[in-house]
C-alpha cells in the first residue's frame, strides 16, 4: 500500500452532514435574532472551526460567538447530527483499509465526544484506531495539532484526507500528504491552492488513491424469514435505510422475484388464478425463479463488494415446500444447483406465531395463492424455521417479532452491523 496511517476528516469526508449543520447555524442565529445569511454562506459552516465561522461569515463578537456556539451545539447535539449521513462506499472503503493493515484515524475540530457518538450510530467506530479532537471546555487545537496525535509513532508514509482547505493546510504543516475529498464541501480550486498533493473526484476514486488494486471485499449476503406477516418486509425496509445512511453500498431483493425472468414466475406462483398447481410443480417453479435469480442479481452483487438483502430466499422453500407442503429433502435437492453454493452469511427469522403473523397479513391486503392455505400448513412452516433456528448452522439468528417496530429494528441493526463490521467473526475466533 501507498500509506501505512490514514487520518480522516469527518464533514464532508465521512459525512454529508451539511443538512444538520446549517439547520443549527440557523436556529442559533434566529436564537439571537442575528440575520440568517443564505443556503451559500450557512453551506461555508462545514469544515472550518465553529467560532471562526460565526465571526468570519457572520460578523459576530466575541461575546455573540460564544453564545452562538452553545446554541448551535445544543441543536446539533440534540438532533442535527442524526441528519447526517455517510457518504456511500465509505464503509467499504474503510473495511478495506482495516483489512489491509492501515491504522486508520480521526482528525476532527468537532467535539470528542459528537465525533464518538457519530461513528458509534453510523457502526464505523469500530474501523477507526483513533480519534483526535477538542473537548468542549478545553482549549482550541489546530487542524496540524489534531492530525499529529491521530497518527502512531512509528507512520512512515501518512496521509490525510479531507474536503476543505483547513484539512489541507494542517496536513501540510503535519508534514503529511494529503488528497482532497471533491465530492465533499470544498472546491477544486480550493483544495488545490490550500496544498493538496492529489484530489478524489468520488468515493470510488478516493478507494483508488489509497488502496490502489487492493481487491474490493466481497459483499455479504443476508436474508430475511418467517411466517407471512411476521413483519420481515418492514425490517427489511428500515434495515436497507439504516444501512445506506452508514454509508453501505445496498442491494434490495426479494423472492420469487429480483429479477424480470424471475418477476415473471413470481406472478404465476402467486395469482389465486393458478389454484390447482400441484405442490412439485410449485417446488420446481420456485427453484427456477431462485437459479435466474442468484445468477442475475445475487452473485453479481455480492462480487461487486455490495451487501444484499433479500426478502426470502432458500430457507423459505425448505420451510413452506419442505415442511409446509410436506415434500421433505426433496426441496433442498433440487435448490442445490438453484443457489450456486450462494447461502447467506446471516439469516434474521422473525419469530411470531403464525396465527397472529397471518392475522397481520390479511389486515393489510388481499391474500395471495399461498397464504390461503389451511393453517395447517403455517403451523408447520413456523415450526420448520423455528427448527433451523435451533439447529447448528449459525447463519440463523431468531428475532423476537412481537415487540415494536423500533425494538425490533435495533435487535436487526445490532445483529447486522456486527456481522458487516467483522465483530461477529471476531467473537468466533
């Protein structure tokens, strides 16, 4: 690798955090009933110090600058951090360079303990070695100062990346090479005049520049099951959300379906139309849809470094055809070649009884060809999943379905994250 250190700068590097920062800048400026300059000046609050930019682009003393920095951090810490968001690919960028053996770190003139908070909600603290900024209170520290005590002793080839041209000076007078983050705040020109040795027009372009032909990680694979209104599709809605906010290159799914061929099957299996369709036919059509679907979407994805999440997959064969329809090992036989050696590294079962999940699901639209079976067979298929959950494969991992929707989507964050940030697989080891 080009660099051995690499220290980070947050807004406008990590995060799109304008959003959150000019609503702050705002509430503190109409707080004290100062004028509220427009979209292009409060946009110049990202990057720099907070005082500075109050006196600079605002024309407030010293006694006005204080008063604005306590209000606006008291917005900011209240809720304009959360409307931030990650800059996509980042993630995967910063996995990479952890596998690769960088020491990675933060240089932020944002508090300790934002920034903390920050990479905590977003699951990126994990990637970072260190963490350099002021603590509220203390005395101010310069942008050369924050990178100096991000780096470890023995850096012999360190570099910075950062959007403004505080982040360029600073690593500059560091002694320390630095590459401009574009898609951030700043301008080319900017950064180029303020001392930057390369600039990244994209996330993609910055991966370039650190890591050069290190191979992109492949993706991770993770499936969502359970009974029909068990609640899966609406975490697995949040969940894609979530993930995109952090930065993670996603891919939605679903199944049957995924994929035109695949959306076609979908409908023949689905449609009330086809009531008749013996219980192999409807084995066999499901495993088609699945073989052009892991071959179209699933597999390209996942090669890419993209995280993919699917609304059912194998698993719900084994549990509705297998064990539902009663055709046994017959199912997993013939989805063998379907799924390519492709299964999850994580599937989240959502755990409900299968009474109160079709109840669920009829209140909410038409019932479909499936879910118009006797409750025999849901009974049977809540039985199957529960089954895999208790057996030895470790991909299961049951969630409690019964509690609220915010309950259950931090149960899905928390179980997700450490498999994506490599914790889970620390834990085994």
């Amino acid at each position: 690798m080009k660099f051995d250190a690499i220290v980070f700068d947050l807004d406008g590097t990590i995060t799109r955090s304008a959003p959150g920062i000019m609503g702050s800048a705002k509430y503190a400026l109409s707080e004290l009933g100062k004028p509220i300059p427009g979209e292009s000046v409060l946009l110049r609050f990202v990057g720099p110090p907070l005082r500075d930019s109050f006196r600079e682009l605002c024309g407030l003393n010293e006694d006005e600058t204080e008063k604005a920095v306590a209000l606006f951090r008291k917005r900011h810490n209240a809720e304009g951090w959360k409307e931030a968001s990650v800059y996509p690919g980042i993630f995967e960028l910063l996995y990479s360079l952890k596998k690769a053996g960088c020491h990675v770190a933060l240089a932020s003139s944002k508090s300790l303990a934002l920034c903390e908070k920050t990479l905590e909600y977003f699951g990126l603290r994990r990637f970072f070695d260190r963490v350099a900024a002021p603590v509220p209170g203390g005395p101010e520290i310069s942008k050369r100062e924050l990178i100096l005590s991000a780096l470890p002793e023995n850096a012999k080839a360190p570099c910075m990346v950062g959007d403004r041209m505080f982040d360029m000076r600073g690593a500059k007078e560091a002694g320390v090479y630095a590459v401009g983050a574009l898609y951030g705040y700043g301008s080319e020109e900017e950064l180029s005049q303020s001392g930057a040795d390369e600039t990244a027009c994209d996330v993609k372009a910055l991966r370039r520049a650190l890591l050069g032909d290190f191979r992109m990680p492949r993706g991770r694979f993770i499936t969502f099951e359970g009974s029909d209104g068990c609640g899966k599709s609406t975490q697995h809605k949040l969940l894609k959300q979530y993930l995109e906010s952090c930065g993670v290159s996603v891919v939605s799914t679903r199944e049957p379906g995924g994929c035109p061929i695949s959306e076609r099957i979908r409908g023949v299996l689905l449609d009330v139309s086809s009531m008749g369709m013996t219980d192999e036919c409807e084995a066999l059509l499901f495993a088609a849809a699945r073989t052009q679907h892991v071959h179209d979407t699933i597999l390209p994805a996942l090669e890419s470094g993209c995280t993919v999440l699917c609304d059912r997959f194998v698993d719900s064969s084994v549990a509705y055809q297998g064990a539902g329809r009663g055709l046994g090992d017959w199912v997993k036989e013939i989805n063998a070649r379907a799924v390519k050696n492709c299964l999850p590294d994580l599937t989240l079962v959502f755990d409900i009884s299968p009474e109160e999940a079709l109840a669920r699901r009829l209140s909410q639209s038409q019932a479909d060809r499936i879910e118009l079976s006797k409750g025999e067979l849901q009974r049977r298929v809540y039985e199957a999943f529960i089954e895999m959950c208790e057996g030895p494969d470790e991909r299961f991992y049951r969630i409690d379905a019964a509690g609220s929707i915010e309950q259950i989507a931090d149960s899905v964050r928390q179980k997700v994250m450490e498999l994506l940030t490599g914790e889970a697989e620390d834990k085994r080891k």
